[in-house]
C-alpha cells in the first residue's frame, strides 16, 4: 500500500531545504532600496515585463551564485517556489527562459550592482 503521508512528509522536507535556501526575493528587494535603484534603473535594458525581466533575473543570479547548489535548474526551481510562496502564479520549471534572460543583462550593470554591495 502506498503511504501517502510519508510522501507528503517528504515533498514537505524538500520544500523546507528550498526555502532555507538564500533568497532571491532579498536580493531583489536590496536591488530595488533607494540606495541601489538608481543603479539599477541607468543600468537596465529595454525590455519587457515576463516572467524574467532584468531586476528579478539579476536577484537570482545573485542568489544562484551564493547557493550551495549553484546550478540554472535549483535556482529555477528556487524561484518557482519563492513565488507559489508569495501567492504569485505558479511558472514553469524549465530553465531556458532564465538562461536567456541571465545571457541578456548587460555586464556593466551586474558589475557596477556588485561593486555597491559587495558580494
């Protein structure tokens, strides 16, 4: 018989180890403070608002190189859950869309976001 608790207990255990994760959602919301939003702004590309617009997919990129699991698909799935958790809509898991949009951000932008806070 298949033990529907236990496999609720452990999708549960994995959610925990997600979410104790670093956060990309902190690293956007420094981003997006008076003091780096300037920075941010002079620093941004046209582009359109999808799910990976510049200013988020900078804040996973950040979280992602921190991460003990550094890999496009944890920091996907990371972000994935970050927004179920804040009652967005849930996305896809596929990580090309991030690859593309992390390949778009211009380079003096991640830098010059770098130099201001350090990591």
């Amino acid at each position: 018989m298949h033990d529907k608790h236990g496999a609720n207990r452990l999708q549960q255990r994995q959610l925990e180890r997600f979410t104790d994760d670093i956060h990309s959602y902190e690293f956007f919301n420094e981003l997006t403070s008076p003091g780096l939003l300037d920075i941010l702004e002079d620093g941004l590309p046209a582009h359109r608002e999808r799910l990976f617009p510049p200013a988020t997919t900078l804040s996973i990129f950040m979280a992602q190189s921190l991460s003990p699991d550094a890999s496009c698909q944890a920091a996907v799935n990371r972000h994935a859950i970050e927004r179920t958790a804040n009652g967005l809509s849930a996305c896809s898991t596929h990580t090309g869309g991030y690859c593309r949009a992390r390949a778009r951000l211009p380079l003096p932008l991640v830098q010059s976001v770098l130099r201001h806070t350090g990591v």
